[in-house]
C-alpha cells in the first residue's frame, strides 16, 4: 500500500474521534487504542485507487472509518472479480495477521471513498502479541470474513443478480455512516459482483423505475431502503447476524 497521510496529527482529538468510527478499534480498551495510535496515521480513500496488489508484501493494515475496500481475485483473462468487501466494520491486512507468508493474496481496490487509520504491519503484530485483546478482535475478524466469503459464493450460485445487488446497495449503505448518497459506480459493482457493466445497469435502471434508487454519475441515492431490503437476498442478514455474533459490540 503506498498512501499517502492527511495532515491531522495522530493525538488531535478529531483524529481520536475518527479511529473510533472504525468499529474494531472502537470496541479496544483505551490503553490499547492509545498504543495502537501511537503508531498510526489517518490517509485518505481514493476511489478507484489500487491498495495492495496480489503478492505484495503486507507493510501496513487499513482500519476504514468510511468508505468500501472490494478484494478483487484475479481470473486470469484480464478480468477481475469481487470476493469481498472491507469497511468501517474490519480492516485490510489480515494476510499478515494470519501468519506465515505476509503476501496479499487478492488485489484491493477502493470501490466508495472515505479515511482510515493506517498502522504499520510490524507494529500492529507486536502489540498483538503485548495486548490479548487487540489479537482477539484482529482474529475474530477473520473469520467474519471467512464466513462472508462462504456465504458469498453460495449467494453467487444461488440468487439472482437483482437480489445480490440489492444486498451490496445495502452494504454500501451501512457504511456510509447515516448518508443516503453514497459514491458508488455501477462500474464497481459489476467488478463486486463479477457480472457485466450492461447487468449492473439494466437491474439499477430497474430499481430507479420502482423508486428504490437515484442515480446520478457514479452516484447512487438510496430513496427507499425498506424496499431494497425486501429486495435483497436473505444473505444480507446472515452476514449481519454472523459479524454481530463474533465481534462484541461496543457497550458489551
């Protein structure tokens, strides 16, 4: 990963507030956090910006605070195609976390903009291994992917392209902390999703015409959210309820 820091100083207190809306780092005892962002930085998200290609060595995590990381798995035509999505809810840079070979084995593109806090990958490893509960949360959050990744490829294979979208709308939706319009091309999408550009817009256009959405130039504006969720599939739900049981909320 190669981004580039914003000027806000680690220990402002605006700086403070933005790695807790990153849900993991909200969740850590205070003298972890105050550990952890000792070393870290808050960067700017690009959209369309290349965050870590396959086989590069892992020398930083991501914690987003907004915006939507997709992990695009190469198919060796020139294509890429989603697998899944990183927000303000988990972190990019779980290769490493994993252990053995620190290698990224998928590429990361930004699919919706926003911040994150950025620590270096050495760093974070040895306050794991100092903090039990830093390397908990940072294992518990695989296999929330995991599970999400499962659950992805089933959805694949068995529910039809405007219930997956409607689900990823949704997803976006979430993460966009409270804002309807969110900043997400049906370009991306077709790469979440792994379909054409022509499906995304046939099915978006679709949900425009039933007063779900708005689009507008890489834009999408969520007008009825109770009707996309009786559009999408049930593994939107799944998903939810399967991260809310592994990963503690903040009050517990």
């Amino acid at each position: 990963m190669n981004v580039k820091p914003v000027t806000l100083p680690s220990r402002d207190p605006s700086s403070d507030r933005l790695h807790r809306q990153n849900r993991l780092l909200a969740i850590l005892p205070q003298d972890v956090l105050t550990a952890l962002t000792e070393q870290a930085s808050i960067v700017p998200l690009a959209r369309g910006r290349v965050l870590q290609e396959i086989g590069e060595p892992v020398r930083e995590v991501l914690f987003p605070h907004s915006g939507v990381i997709a992990l695009v798995s190469d198919m060796g035509d020139c294509r890429g195609a989603g697998t899944l999505t990183i927000g303000a809810e988990g972190y990019l840079g779980f290769w490493a976390v994993l252990g053995g070979d620190h290698r990224a084995l998928s590429r990361a593109d930004v699919q919706v903009p926003g911040t994150a806090t950025r620590v270096p990958i050495d760093g974070l490893l040895a306050l794991s291994w100092t903090y039990a509960p830093l390397r908990d949360l940072l294992l518990r959050y695989c296999k929330v992917l995991l599970k999400q990744a499962i659950q992805t490829a089933a959805c694949n294979g068995l529910h039809p392209l405007s219930a997956r979208c409607a689900r990823w709308v949704l997803v976006a939706h979430d993460r966009a902390h409270g804002a309807d319009t969110i900043d997400l091309s049906q370009a991306f999408l077709a790469i979440t999703l792994g379909v054409r550009r022509q499906s995304i817009g046939a099915v978006a256009a679709k949900f425009q015409e039933n007063g779900l959405l708005r689009l507008d130039h890489g834009r999408m504006t969520v007008l009825d959210r109770p009707g996309l969720e009786a559009a999408s599939c049930s593994c939107y739900d799944t998903v939810r309820r399967i991260y809310d049981a592994i990963v503690p909320s903040v009050t517990d």
